[in-house]
C-alpha cells in the first residue's frame, strides 16, 4: 500500500538547514496497523505529513497504492489526498462553525457528492463512531474524546486508502484514550490500513507493528503480539 | 458559475461569522453611504450656483457714478459724478453697433399708500428694458412701455408680493395707488423666480421720476445689455471703453477707481463658474478619497477575514479542496457580501439624501441635494469591483500555501 525509499527531508531556517529524515525506508501492506514511535524531534510527524501529501519531501521516492507521489501540482494533490488519504490530528482540527454532521461531511463535498446524500452518509460514520445522537452538535459542545470521534468519522467518511493519525490520543485522557483506539482497532479490522504515530508505548502495543524513529532514521521495526482492547 | 453547493457553503459561513459579515459589510456600506451624501450635497451647492445666474440677464453691464478721489481736469477732488440723459443718448450713439438695450434707474424713496393704508416697498424708476434685463415674468396687464417713457405717464407695475400684500385677491389692474403725493395707475402685475426682492418691487418710468424731481435730467445705476453670445472677454473688453468713454466725457482721471464704477455681470458669471468648477472638482476628489478608503477598507478587511481562516482553510484542503475551490469560496463570499452591502449603502444614501429638510439646506447654500443614480450605480460597482480584487490577492496566497503551514497556524 506505502512504498517509502530513501526518503529525506530538511527545514531551511534563514542560513542553517535542519535535516529531518535522514533515509528512510518503509513500507506498509495493506490492512496493517503500524504504530510510529520515538523520541519528540525524531520526526515522527514530518514523516506522517509526508505520507498525507500535506508536505513534500526533498528526495526519495514515494509510492502510494502503486502510484509514484512525485512533483503533483496542488489541484491533483488535492484530488489524492481526498481520495486515499483519511487524517487524524492530536489536536482534532474541526471546523468550530460547522457541527458534527457537517464536519464529517465536509471531505463528501469536495468530491462532488450532493447534499442529500453527504448526510446519509456522514451520518452513518457518525454512528459507527457512536455519536449518531451528537450530529447536530458544535465542536465546542463535544468532550475532546468526542471530538476525535469525529474527527476519525471525518477521516473515514471519503473511504480512504489509508488513516493516518498523528498522536490521536496525545489530547486525551487513558480511557478516552482507550475508546479511541479500540475505534481504530475496528477499523483497522474491517480492513483500513492505519498508521498511528504515538509517544505512548501501551498505545504502541495496541497495534500490529511498531516502527521506532531516531535521529531521522528507522532504528526499530518490529511485528508485535497486537493487545486487542475489550469492552471499553 | 452558479453552484448550489458552494453557495450553501457560503451561507453556513456567512451565517456562522456574523461579526466578520457585519464588519466587512458595514465598511462597503459606509462607504458608499457617505460618497453618495458627500455628492448629493456637493451637486447641490452647484445647483445653487447655477440657479443664481439662470435667473438673471447675465449679459448686463452696470455702470455707477461717485465721487471722484483724483482731482483732474481743473477739477478737484470729491467730486460727485452725475449721468444726465444727454450722457446715455451720447453712450447709445457711441456703442450703437454693441448693445443692445440701456437702462438707466433712479433710486425712489417715497411713503407708499392705497386708500388708508400705507405700505413699505421698494420702487425702481427705470426703462422697460428693466423687464429683460431682471427677467421679469408678465402675470397680468403689461410692463411700463416706451410711450409711458416718452410720455411720462404715472403708471406703476407691481410685484407678485406687491399684489398680495396691498389687494389680497382683487384684481390690481386699473386700480390707483399713491406713491408720494402722487397718484399712480397699475397696469401690471410681473413674477420674478430669482426670489422674493424683485417681487416687492414697483416699476415706474424712469422719466416720470425725472418730472416729479423738478424736471431733472439726472439718472442713477445705467444697466447696459449686449448680445448674449459674446464671450467674457468681450464683455470686459465693452465694459473697459464704456468706461473710458464716460470718464473721458465726464473729465474723470482714467486711473481714478472711482468716479465711474462698472460692475461686469458676464465677468463675474465667468468668475463664480470657475469656482463653481473648482467646487466641483472639489466634490470630485472627495467622492473619489472616499471610495479609496472604502476600497482600503475592504482590502485590510479581506486579508484579516482570510488571515482568521488560514487554520480553516488548511484543514479542508487537507480534506481535499483544491486551490481553485478555496478562491472561488472567498471570493464568492466577498462578492455576495460587498454586492448586497454596496447596494444597501447606495439605497439608504439616497433615501437619506432625499429626506434632508430642503428649506434647511438652502441656508447652507445647497438647492436640491441629489445624486444622478448612474454616478451613484458606478461608484457601487466600482467599489464592488475592487472588493473582488480586494478579496483576490490574500484569497490565492492562501490557496497557495501548503496545507501543512496552514494547519500549523493559530
Ligand atoms: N516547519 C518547521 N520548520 C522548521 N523546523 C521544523 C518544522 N517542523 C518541524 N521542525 C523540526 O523538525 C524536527 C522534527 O519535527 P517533528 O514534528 O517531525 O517531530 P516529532 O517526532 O513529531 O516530535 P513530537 O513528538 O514532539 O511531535 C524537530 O526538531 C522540529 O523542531
Ligand atoms: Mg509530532
């Protein structure tokens, strides 16, 4: 599904440069649930931005589904991401003005989908995150475990190729924490390839793969036993 | 173009930022407001320059005897200067082929009565050219005419006012009144548009007066007309060998300023016009600066609204908008906003405009306050075209910047 090869990413700042990612070689199958671990600074998010199409690298290849990710105008990077790419942020990024229901349908629209139809099916991943009842309430109106169901439902609702989310739980407290993941564990069950970038190890173990991140290089890759999250 | 979709966008946007809608609006609406005002009023002091000169002859040259302050000619000093009519026979013959009609005047003051009552009005002694030259108006009867000149005849046209005040309705014509000792038969009842003065006036035969003066030849102000096409130069150039003419005649000093005075209708229109222009221009650059800081207005609006919503805007691109929908999302959001608050503007200027106490207007010298709906519908696009532009430059920075950078802002 990702296919990453040599990757390298640099900040300029005035005359220095920050070099990010340093090579980096990583690839996810399809269906998997990979955890992105290491230090703060290491580049955990600079990657997770890459793989969204919300930054560009500065060498390596980048292949998404098959396709060669490279030099895309921002109209096509557009279309792409709205089609594979499904994100979740630490910080939810909701529209404040737009309540639940519209939030979730707002990547519905930029596919051309009519009104009628963004809310039937915005409402029916609102209820597979369990807020069907919370459709018509404003951000503002939702605890922050709430908000980042909706914002996973957002994600989901374009039926993306991949989730990627960058500390989903970093805003949460331990049991909102778990009811978020143990959402991203179904998901991830119904077949969605999910990459979860995370600084909590027990957060790490609730996936399939952990991959640990130092200095801008892979150090660590490793299949774990996935701790499957019951009744939450 | 039309987009239901995108339009409902808009609305939930508009709807949901009211403040940013108000704020954005109102800058539009003021300025349009204000422009619209600003030029009402300033069409308005035009108007009243120009119904101030329509209401005249303005090709009339007066001329005023004084007293010398030069001796000359074996003259002294202080001398009174007096026109006979063997001086205006002189003039007519001299300027034949340059004027047209001359009327000379004499100052009256005489008690003014009919039956018991006495009255305060002014009373002219003139020729009949008065009528053209004031642009009297004919109601009823007839003006004083060439044979009541030659003749000497006691008859009197009365002002409107005159009319009123003395026969408060009855038919003055043929009537009797007495101005003086003397008794004198209305012929005639004149208007005047150009306001209430002319209107209290009576108009006598200037030769009538000279009688009752003990047979004088004495005449006061000479109103002298010329043809009406000629230019203000030469009107002066008429008015300068008038007067060199009678101070030659009358042993004046050619560079005494007084003596012989000529005031220049023609001149003075050619005067007021030009400041009437540069009132004009005036307005001009008013309106205009108003619709700069309007257009500025809107600009430093536009950038903070898309500045407020960069996070906003990065996070339905990383949902998948493209450039092109984020500027037609804003642009069609400023366009909508300005369109309506530009008219709305426009609407309560002129109503404003309209209501204004017109009486009390005309104490600051603005006739019929107003502004031609094509200046007023330009300068509503205008300001609605250079919103969209307004709106355009900080809408396709923002389509432009990576969606990263935008998600990143607070
Ligand atoms: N826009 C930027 N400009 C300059 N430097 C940046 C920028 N974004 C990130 N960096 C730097 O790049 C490095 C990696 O940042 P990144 O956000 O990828 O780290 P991270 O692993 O996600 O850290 P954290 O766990 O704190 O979120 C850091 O040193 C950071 O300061
Ligand atoms: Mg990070």
């Amino acid at each position: 599904m990702i296919e990453i090869k040599n990757l390298h990413k640099s900040y300029e700042m005035g005359s220095s440069s920050l070099h990010v990612l340093k090579g980096i070689d990583f690839s996810v199958a399809d269906g998997e649930l990979v955890a992105i671990m290491g230090s703060s600074g290491s580049g955990k998010s600079t990657l997770l931005n890459i793989l969204g199409m919300l930054d560009n690298s500065d060498q390596g290849t980048y292949d998404l589904d098959k396709i060669r990710i490279a030099n895309m105008d921002e109209k096509k990077a557009a279309n792409y991401r709205n089609k594979f790419l499904g994100f979740v942020f630490q910080s939810f990024n909701l529209i404040n003005y737009k309540n639940a229901l519209e939030n979730v349908a707002l990547p519905l629209y930029y596919q051309g989908i009519s009104r009628k139809e963004r809310q039937v099916i915005a409402l029916n991943y609102l209820g597979k995150v369990g807020l069907k009842d919370w459709s018509s309430h404003l951000p503002s109106e939702l605890s922050g475990g709430q908000k980042q169901r909706v914002a996973i439902a957002r994600a989901l609702a374009s039926n993306p190729k991949v989730l990627l989310a960058d500390e989903p739980t970093g805003a949460l407290d331990s049991k909102t924490s778990m009811e978020v993941m143990a959402l991203i564990q179904k998901i991830n069950n119904e077949g969605k390839t999910i990459l979860v970038v995370t600084h909590e190890q027990d957060i790490a173990e609730m996936c399939k793969r952990i991959v640990l991140l130092k200095d801008g290089v892979i150090v660590e890759d490793k299949k774990v036993k996935q701790n499957i999250i019951k009744n939450v | 173009m039309f987009n239901i979709e995108r339009w409902t966008e808009i609305f939930q946007s508009i709807q949901k930022n009211k403040l940013r809608t108000a704020l954005s609006g109102m800058t539009v609406s003021l300025g349009i407001l204000i422009f619209i005002i600003l030029f009402g009023l300033g069409e308005g002091l035009k108007n009243s320059y120009s119904d101030l000169f329509l209401n005249n002859a303005n090709n009339v040259i007066y001329i005023y005897p004084g007293k010398t302050t030069k001796p000359y000619g074996g003259f002294k000093t202080n001398r009174r200067i007096e026109l006979k009519n063997a001086d205006i026979d002189a003039l007519k013959q001299e300027f034949s082929s340059s004027i047209e009609y001359v009327n000379p005047s004499l100052f009256v003051s005489e008690p003014i009565s009919y039956g018991l009552e006495s009255f305060t009005f002014e009373i002219s002694a003139v020729s009949p050219s008065n009528q053209l030259i004031e642009k009297h108006v004919l109601m009823k009867g007839r003006y004083i005419n060439e044979k009541d000149i030659k003749e000497k005849n006691k008859v009197v046209t009365i002002g409107r006012l005159v009319a009123r005040d003395i026969f408060k309705g009855d038919d003055p014509i043929g009537k009797f009144i007495n101005l003086g000792s003397r008794s004198f038969k209305i012929v005639g009842v004149f208007q005047d548009t150009s306001g209430d003065t002319e209107e209290n006036k009576l108009i006598i035969p200037y030769t009538t007066r000279q009688q009752i003066l003990k047979g004088t030849d004495v005449v006061g102000t000479v109103g002298i007309t010329f043809d009406q096409s000629w230019s203000g130069s030469q009107a002066v150039k008429l008015s300068d060998n008038i007067k060199s003419f009678l101070k030659k005649r009358k042993s004046v000093d050619p560079t005494d300023p007084s003596g012989i005075r000529i005031r220049n209708v023609a001149d003075e229109i050619d005067r007021s016009l030009q400041f009437a222009n540069a009132l004009q221009i005036i307005v001009t650059f008013v309106g205009i600066g108003t619709l700069i800081a309007g257009i500025i207005g809107i600009s430093n609006i536009m950038v903070f609204i898309v500045k407020e919503r960069t996070k906003e805007l990065g996070i339905r691109k990383a949902l998948g908008a493209e450039p092109n929908e984020i500027i037609k999302m804003i642009l069609t959001e400023s366009i909508f906003i300005t369109a309506i608050s530009g008219f709305l503007g426009m609407v309560i200027g002129i109503i404003i405009l309209n209501s204004l106490d017109s009486s009390a207007l005309q104490e600051y010298f603005i006739t019929r306050a107003g502004v031609d709906l094509n200046i007023a519908f330009s300068a509503t696009i205008i300001l609605i075209i250079f919103g969209v532009i307004a709106g355009y430059i900080p809408a396709k920075r923002a389509a432009q910047i990576k969606p990263i950078v935008a998600l990143r802002d607070e």
